[in-house]
C-alpha cells in the first residue's frame, strides 16, 4: 500500500486499546513498556537479537569452518573451491556482523508519549541518536497491508510517517486499531488513563489535575465510553462538567 494514496488514521478513539499494557514494566527489554503514568508513555522501540540474526551470523560462520577444515585436511571441500567457499559464506558472516553491530552500538531508541505537553518523540533510523519531537495532532500514522513471501495478503501494520524526514517507523504488527486507539486515548489529557493496571496508582492524581482544570472537553473524539474509574469520579465529572 503506497503512503502517497493511503489516507492517514484519524485521530480517534474506536476500541478499548490496551494490546501493548502490560501490568509490569520491564525496563531495558527490547520492544517493552520502559515508563507509564500519568504523564508520559515510554515505549522501547529497539529490535531484539532474533533467531534470523542469531542463524545469518552463526550459520555463516559455522559453514565458513566446517568448508575451512575440509580444505585444510586436504579434501578440497568436497569439490568447492576457495571462491566458491568465499561466494557461498561471506553473505551470511557479513550480514551476521552487520546484526551485531546494530545489536550492540545502535543508540537507544524509545517512543515517548507526552500526556501533559501533548507531543510525541520517536527514534530515528539505525545509528542516528536524534529524537523527532512533534506535536501528537500533527503525527500521520497508516494502516498498511502486509503479504507474505507470496504475495497474499497476512495482516495489517502500524506505520508512522514522517514525511518530511521522509522514514517510518512500524508501530505495532497486529491489532493496529486496538494500539492507535490507546494511543489516542492516552494523549488525551482531558480524559481518564486508559485501562490497564499500569496506570492505577496515578488515576487519583490524574483525576485531581483534570477536577482543578474544571474537567475541560475531550481533545479526540472517542466511540467508546471514557468513563472515570470510580462512579463517584463519574458522576463528579458529569455534575461539573456534563459529559
């Protein structure tokens, strides 16, 4: 699906998004909740060591020993030739380096959302350090087709554009409502946190803020209820402010 004819995701609120909520933090861990309260969503956005990284490097060099110590015995490697031996492995041990290079020198790449100031933060590609801070109404995001080594359709993605940087960033690989969906929810601020235990112990606090500020309108719109997390909240909220 090409960006310049997809239509971005609006700025809305269609389910009770909670996909990527855990009820533990697990800081340091790659495409884990690293901070969540009441004022910023931190969300790591690094790639793992996958399997596929671990085979291209190990394979690579496992193949490059095994063809090494045949020749070195005086097999000839079956019949394969030191530029055959160099054409078939340096692929793979190349590509296995480059892995681990990412893996252990890519800078520290987080999502932040910030509640308060209403901006989102996200990394930039491989080694840049740079952070793109903008505000959260301006950000696009699409829903993209993804397909298989066939070309059949397998699902839909995330993806946040950044036209003028002209890179993306792949959000979320399933549930795509579900995750804009909270995101909206969270960044906005005249509405209760969003479901999930994570946020429990700042709803009060939350809620005092917004009670101060005289429960101003919502930012978004929503097509499900954003109730209070207590009934007594509810009807607080409804008294002062009538939604």
């Amino acid at each position: 699906m090409s960006f310049f004819k997809a239509k971005p995701l609006p700025h809305e609120i269609v389910e009770y998004g909670s996909v990527q909520i855990q009820s533990k933090l697990q800081p340091g861990k790659s495409e884990k909740v690293q901070e969540a309260n009441d004022e910023y969503f931190v969300l790591n956005m690094s790639r793992g060591f996958s399997l596929f990284k671990i085979y291209t490097f190990f394979v690579g060099g496992f193949v490059m020993l095994i063809i090494l110590l045949l020749q070195l015995i005086g097999k000839n490697g079956g019949g394969i030739t030191w530029v055959d031996y160099l054409l078939f492995t340096t692929p793979f041990f190349t590509l296995g380096l480059f892995h681990l290079a990412v893996y252990y020198y890519n800078p520290h790449k987080e999502l932040v959302l910030d509640r308060i100031n209403g901006t989102i933060s996200y990394p930039r590609l491989f080694f840049s350090r740079k952070q793109e801070t903008v505000p959260f109404w301006l950000v696009t995001v699409y829903k993209n087709l993804q397909t298989g080594g066939d070309f059949a359709p397998t699902g839909f993605s995330l993806v946040l554009r950044d036209r003028k940087q002209d890179f993306a960033w792949t959000l979320a690989n399933r549930e795509v409502e579900n995750y804009w969906s909270f995101m909206v929810w969270y960044m906005d601020k005249n509405r209760p946190l969003p479901d999930g235990d994570v946020f429990d112990p700042y709803r009060q606090a939350d809620f005092d803020r917004r009670l101060k500020e005289g429960f101003p309108k919502p930012l978004y719109p929503s097509f499900v209820p954003t109730d209070e997390h207590t009934p007594e909240q509810q009807a607080m909220r409804r008294r002062m402010a009538g939604w």
